[in-house]
C-alpha cells in the first residue's frame, strides 16, 4: 500500500490530521488537527451537557422515563450556532486531510 493511501485511511479511521504526521508534514497536520480538535470538545461538550440536562430532568421525577418523551425533549432543544459551525469545522478537517494526504506532493 502507498504512503499516500495509508495517511488518508489514518486521516479517515483516527482523526484528522494524522495522515500528514505520518507522512511526515508536521505543519499541515497542525493546521486539521488543532481546529479539528477544538471543534470535535465544543461538540461533545454540547452532547455532554444535553445528556446531562437529560438525566437531571429523569432522577428529579420532571420526565418520564419513556424512550418517546426523551426525544421529544432533544427534538425541540435548539442547537446554539457555535454548535452547528463546530460540525462543519470538523466536517471540512476531517474530508481535507483525507483529499490532502492523497493529493498533495511530499514535501522536500
């Protein structure tokens, strides 16, 4: 397998920006990895609060514990901009590091 396939599979099956490490382009990987990575905590941090917000309203007895009711209160909480924008920064790192590794020239 060449080395350009194997840092877009790394890019595609780890995280963005791994491909160009292992090829050997430290610069270019920093540039998917680090907004990469920041897009990837604010997201789950989201997630993370949602689930949490969740679970409260479930042990305090403010929500029934049916599957149907939990979607319905996921369903209409709005999602915050900075959300919606951090998915599509990852969406961007994540399918140009994976073109990037396959088509671009090593570095000399």
């Amino acid at each position: 397998m060449r080395r350009k396939s194997v840092g877009a599979l790394l890019s595609a099956l780890v995280f963005p920006g791994v491909g160009q490490y292992y090829l050997g382009r430290r610069t270019r990987a920093l540039l998917f990895l680090a907004p990469a990575a920041i897009a990837a905590i604010l997201y789950f941090n989201f997630a993370l609060d949602q689930a949490n917000t969740v679970a409260d309203q479930l042990l305090s007895g403010k929500m029934a514990m049916d599957p149907a009711a939990i979607e319905a209160q996921l369903a209409h909480a709005p999602t915050p901009f900075s959300v919606t924008l951090a998915g599509i920064v990852f969406a961007v790192c994540y399918v140009g590091s994976i073109v990037e590794a396959l088509i671009a020239r090593p570095e000399a």
